[in-house]
C-alpha cells in the first residue's frame, strides 16, 4: 500500500466520479483505476460500487477512508519536522 493509492482513493471518494478525480489529480483515467485496483487487491475488499460512470463508497471503503485521512494525515506531519 503506497501513500499515492491512499490520495487517489480519497480523491475518488470525494468526486465519486473516476474520471474527475484523475482529472483532479492530473493522471490518466486507467492509471488512477490500476492504482485502485491494486489497493482492492491488497485489501481484498471491495470499496467501491460502480453503476455506470459513477461510484458509490461500500462500507467497508467508508471504513476504510478514515484510515486512509489518519494515514496520509501522519505521513504529512512527518515532512514538517
């Protein structure tokens, strides 16, 4: 699990939409949805629900993203020292 999946993970749940939030992140679609996809397989658990174009959090993505905030929260406070 790289810092860079858990950002584009929370870009994603926060557009809901995986075209915008690579956009957003300015990176392709298919990189943000490879970088995802490893994250899933890593976790083994599914944390998004796509319907069509647009995609809804599962629980455990819900879960999930707080630990990604606290990770990514953490992992900024160490560039600041």
């Amino acid at each position: 699990m790289e810092l860079r999946q858990l950002r584009y993970f929370l870009k994603a749940k926060e557009l809901l939409n995986f075209t915008e939030a690579a956009n957003a992140l300015n990176i392709s679609q298919s990189t943000l949805s490879q970088q995802i996809k490893q994250l899933v397989d890593e976790l083994q658990i599914p944390l998004f629900n796509r319907i069509g174009k647009r995609i809804t959090l599962t629980e455990a993505g819900e879960l999930f993203s707080g630990f990604a905030l606290q990770s990514i929260s953490k992992a900024n406070e160490g560039f600041q020292l």
